[in-house]
C-alpha cells in the first residue's frame, strides 16, 4: 500500500517536473542541463572518491590472481576446480570514451532532439 502512494507522489512530481521544463526557453533548458551535467560529475567524482577511502580501510585487499587463488584454495577449492573454470573464462573487449566526452556528447545529442518538447 505504502508503495502504491510512493509511486503515486512520483508520477505527480514527475507531470510537474515535465510541466516547468516545458515552460522554460531554450537557453533556460540548456542551463539546466548543464547544471544537471556538473552535478551528476560531482556525484562520480565524491563516489570514486569514496571508494578509494573506504578501500585504503581495508587491511587485506588483494591485488593479484595469484592472492585470489591462493584464497580460494584456502577456503576449499580443489586445484582442479580452480584450473577448469578459469579454462572456462571468456574476455570481451569493450572499447568507451572517457567519461567527459560521453556527457558532453549526451547533453549536445539531447537538446537538439529536445528542442521541439521545450519549445511548444
């Protein structure tokens, strides 16, 4: 029941967020992304940075395959289990940009897209 009401109050604020968006010029639209854009990097960058922090905490983080394999003999896993399941391991390649290219691009291919919904 609580979550019926909770998703109720997000589909209001949801129509009225819609709803000033829709009323703002395009330079007002633009700014707002921009300030959107700043603040999800600002949130990336405290995250990393967080755990980077947390991590220095922890005593024993291992570094290296041969740590982790040497942990997961310790906790059981025969030799063989070990050898045949990284026998059984796939690599991809994933090829990104960096991570400020991706948001630069993400606000330039939305507003023009956009431009219709903000203008009407």
């Amino acid at each position: 029941m609580r979550l019926a009401g909770m998703e109720d109050t997000a589909e209001l604020l949801e129509k009225k967020l819609a709803s000033e968006i829709l009323k703002m010029s395009l330079e007002e639209a633009l700014t707002l992304a921009r300030a959107f854009s700043h603040y999800l990097n600002l949130m990336g960058i405290a995250k990393a940075h967080h755990r980077v922090r947390r991590q220095k905490n922890v005593a024993s983080l291992s570094k290296s395959c041969d740590d982790i394999f040497n942990q997961l003999l310790q906790r059981g896993v025969s030799p063989d289990q070990l050898y045949d399941t990284i026998c059984k391991q796939e690599v991809e390649i994933v090829l990104t940009a960096h991570p400020s290219v991706l948001s630069c691009f993400n606000v330039h291919s939305f507003l023009p897209s956009s431009k219709h919904c903000i203008m009407t």
